[in-house]
C-alpha cells in the first residue's frame, strides 16, 4: 500500500514483514484477448501488505474455486514499483493483477494500460465502498481501481494522564479536543505531539473545511488551493493544536520519530495510525495497557474528523489475457470473506463501510474504522508525486508557523503545486 498516506515506517508498524520474491511478471502470451483454456494468473502484491499466511490461505481458497485455475503471487518492493508498474502496463507480458497504492490509480491509468472496471462496481458493493478508496480508483468518471484495505490515522491517547486531567470520555469535536488537550498540558506533560510539517493531519483540517490541497479547473488544469479562505481556517486549527505540546515547527513526524518521543512518558496524545502504538510498547513496554485510541475529533459530534486515506486498491491491465479470471481473483480479495479476513489478520479497515464492524474487538482498529467514514485523497492528479518531491505543504506550514503571513505563504505554496502539477 505505498502511498504517500504510509510511509514504510508507519505500514511496518500494521504488517508484519514479508520474505522478498522473484520480481518477474509471467503472464504468457500477448494481446488483451482471453485466453482459452486454464489460466495460470501472476499476481503482483507488494511487500509488507499481507502476511504469507493469508496469501497462502487465500490461494488455496481461490484454487479451490476455481479449477484449472493457478495463481502465481510475487511480492514486489515498492522502491522503484512506478517504473515496474508503468513498463509491464506497455507491455505485452504484464501480470493478471496488480496491487497498487490507492494514490497511484491515476499515474497508472494515464498510461492506457489499465482494464475499466466501471460495469463491475455494482457486484462488487462500490455504492459503500470508502471514499478515500474509491475515489482515487476513479479516474474521468471510470473506475480503474478497485479497493483493497485501507489505513488512516487516529489519536493515540494516554488513558492514565486523561484520568489525571479529569477527561472521562475522549473528546469528539474540535472545541472539546482543544479544551482537553489545555488541560493535559500542565504538569511538565504537553497536550499533544504534532510537529510542524504532518501535513496530511493539515490536509484533513483542510477537508473539514470545504477546501482542499488543489483543484481541477474548468479547462482540465490543476493549480494549487492554500491561498484560499479555507486554507487559512484549516492552518489557523492548527497551529492552535500544536502549541499545546513541543514539537518542532520544522520538521516532521519521522524527526525524530515521534513514537519516539510519546514513549518518554511525558506526552498525552500523537496522531498515527494505530500500528504506532507497537512501535512505543517497544520504546516502553511500561505504557501497555495505558494507550487508548480515538478518531480525529471533526467539527461537530456527528461526523469525525477527516482524514487521508491511505491504502491499496486492486487493477487489471489491459494486455492480461485472462481479464475475466483476474476479474474473479479482484472480485475474491474485494468481497466479503477475504475482506473480513485482512480486516481480522492485518486489522485495516476494510474497503466498505458495511464491514466496519469486523474490526469492533480491536479498540485501535475501531477507531481506525469509524475515522475511516470521512477518508479522502490526495488530488486524483497523475502528477501528484511531483508535488510531494519537494513538498511546498511542509514549507508552508513551518512559514505559517513561525510567523508568516498565512496569505502570503499560501500564495507562495499555491504557485508551486500548481507548476508541479502542470507536468512542466
């Protein structure tokens, strides 16, 4: 699920690690028509998505099914996977299925090399699918990806220093959130850890909002939004947020690693995924049991707060000659079984809202789930990664941060995006 939402820091730390396999794609024969006869399907899954059990299971499930049909699984690294994906997609020999993060739909699909899945969304449940999923699989009203799982961030919270603060429930709108992490900031223990650079925490603030990081204009081109009134709401939430802790204004949340620094004992909240509360039981073991877990409070009670989504969905290239066999391998991993088995093993939020509930038994996962209602992506722009290249959202928010005029900065950033996304 590399996408820019899960760094390989933070998807280590929701899946277990699997063992490297041959990176070659086998798919015998040319051309986008179906094959005769029984198929043997490679599937491309990357590298700490799922354990080995679970594809050995599945693949014995799905073979099962489905006979004479063989699936050949090869796990790929996302290092360098762009290139990968873009070359077997122009080529004659690319895998049945692939594996691919829900951010990277639209680079992909601008190649052609990606099968419309759109007469399948109704069979596969898409009216429920989530939207920080589904979206980004949709590119010029076709749907090209088909969720997978998906990721997003919560508030890991101490349960002892809340008690200690007099906080029984965890808060659920922005001004409750604000007047408790107030309070937990005394006593030589900051309210929260929020550096100044976790911009999808900003994105969410933003959404929330009305706004967004940019936009497609009427003439099909996309220019950059943090110069608008939204943006200043959105920037204005936060530097509210991050005084009440010490986290630097510029840097990230990998500088240090912020599990890290909540591990020393002092800090009563973070905004991670839920996997980051291993990586502090690991940096102290003496905070178990203390760590509870709740979604990004929003703007009123009855919606949470928005948040990226990050996460993998699932295409079919157009050169397979097995479409309508990859179709039933998507159709399989998408439905409600295997489904319900990644939510359980992997504990990711499943790919519709009507399975949130598999995850009810796991109070980091539930979190996860119920903020995953409001989940969103990065603008669905083939040309989105240049603008994390140098990221003008960081820049921005330490500028606004430190003093700057949020205006004149937004301006500043607007115009980057906009040249990163204009494919010059």
């Amino acid at each position: 699920m590399r996408s820019t939402a899960l760094p390989a820091t933070l998807r280590s730390a929701i899946a277990l690690l699997l063992g490297a396999a041959t990176l070659t794609a086998c798919s015998s024969g040319s051309g986008s028509q179906e094959a005769s006869g029984p198929a043997e399907l490679t599937v491309w899954i990357m590298k700490d998505s799922v354990t080995d059990a679970f594809l050995k299971d599945f693949q014995a499930d799905f073979e099962a099914g489905h006979p004479g049909t063989t699936l050949k699984v090869q796990i790929q690294e996302w290092d360098g996977i762009g290139q990968k994906v873009t070359s077997a997609l122009a080529s004659k020999d690319a895998p049945d299925v692939i594996e691919v993060g829900n951010t990277q739909v639209a680079q992909y699909a601008a190649s052609g090399g990606v099968h419309d899945l759109s007469d399948k969304a109704a069979e596969l449940d898409g009216g429920h699918w989530i939207p920080g999923l589904a979206e980004p699989g949709k590119i010029g009203g076709r749907q090209f990806g088909i969720p997978w799982y998906a990721a997003n961030r919560v508030v890991i919270y101490r349960k002892d220093l809340f008690q200690q603060a007099g906080i029984t429930t965890p808060p659920r709108t922005r001004e409750e959130w604000i007047a408790d992490t107030r309070k937990l900031d005394t006593g030589g223990n900051e309210g929260i850890y929020l550096t100044g650079q976790t911009w999808y925490v900003l994105a969410g603030f933003l959404w929330d909002e009305g706004g967004d990081l940019a936009a497609k204009g009427s003439d099909g081109k996309w220019a950059g939004t943090l110069d608008t009134p939204q943006a200043k709401a959105a920037i204005g939430f936060y530097q509210q947020l991050q005084s009440l802790g010490k986290g630097p204004k510029d840097a990230d949340e990998a500088k240090p690693p912020q599990a890290e620094v909540f591990a020393q004992g002092h800090t009563a909240q973070v905004i991670s995924t839920p996997g980051g509360a291993a990586a502090i039981l690991k940096a102290n073991p003496e905070l178990k049991d203390r760590l509870g877990f709740f979604p990004i409070p929003g703007k009123s009670a009855d919606k949470p707060g928005a948040v990226f989504t990050g996460g993998s969905d699932l295409i079919v290239p157009e050169s397979s000659r097995h479409q309508q066999a990859a179709y039933e391998v998507v159709k399989a991993l998408a439905g409600d079984k295997w489904q319900t088995e990644i939510a359980k093993r992997m504990s990711y939020v499943p790919n519709r809202t009507t399975l949130a509930s598999v995850l009810s038994a796991d109070e980091g996962a539930a979190a996860m789930a119920a903020g995953a209602v409001n989940g969103h992506a990065t603008p669905n722009s083939p040309d989105w990664a240049a603008v994390e290249a140098d990221n003008p959202i960081k820049q921005y928010m330490t500028q606004v941060l430190t003093g700057a005029d949020p205006a004149a900065a937004g301006r500043t950033a607007s115009e980057a995006i906009t040249k990163a996304l204009s494919g010059n």
